[in-house]
C-alpha cells in the first residue's frame, strides 16, 4: 500500500480494473453471505464512478439504488445485471462440480 493512502483507497483503485472486480464479487458470492455481496457490489460500483453515475447508466433512481445496496437491501436480478452491466462484468453460472449431473426428482 502507498504511503499516505488507506485500504479502501487502494481497492477501489483496483476494482477499476474489470477483472479484479468479478473475482472480488466472486469471492464475495463464495462466501455465501448476502450482506457482503451488496458491499463487495457497492464497492465496484463506487469504483465505477459513483453511485451518481452508476444509477444514470443503470437507469435506476439514485435513491432507489443506495436502499438496495444497503445490507438489509434485497435487489431484483434485472437490477443486479444492470448493475453489473454498468461495471463491465457479466453474471455466468457454471456448475459446482463439472461432470456431474444432477439427479431426476422421482
């Protein structure tokens, strides 16, 4: 870290970067906590230019976008790709384990 700035200037430098920015919300997916994936998402948001910005080219109202960003905040999916969108990064799903198949319901 530079002398003279702190932790959450250095990420917010990083998350700029594209990649660092879904291996970051990845990493906050993987943890399987809902609170900390709407910071780690508000964080590369921030990164983005602010939340100003953010909900101009999201077309989400400003107001709207900081009460589904907050921790006890519960977006839509269109929202969180929009969201995503804006940062330059694409949700993908892929499969837990690869070569698995899942099981038929009787």
């Amino acid at each position: 870290m530079k002398a003279g700035r702190n932790y959450y200037d250095d990420l917010i430098e990083d998350l700029k970067n594209p990649k660092e920015a879904a291996a970051y919300l990845n990493a906050a997916l993987e943890a399987g906590d809902k609170k900390a994936f709407l910071l780690a998402l508000r964080n590369v948001l921030e990164a983005c230019g602010g939340m100003t910005k953010v909900s101009r080219h999201a077309r989400l109202n400003r107001v709207s976008l900081y009460k589904i960003l907050s921790k006890d905040g519960n977006p839509e999916l269109n929202s969180i790709i929009a969201l995503l969108d804006v940062a330059g990064i694409r949700l993908q799903m892929v499969p837990k384990s690869p070569g698995k198949t899942h099981q038929k319901a009787a």
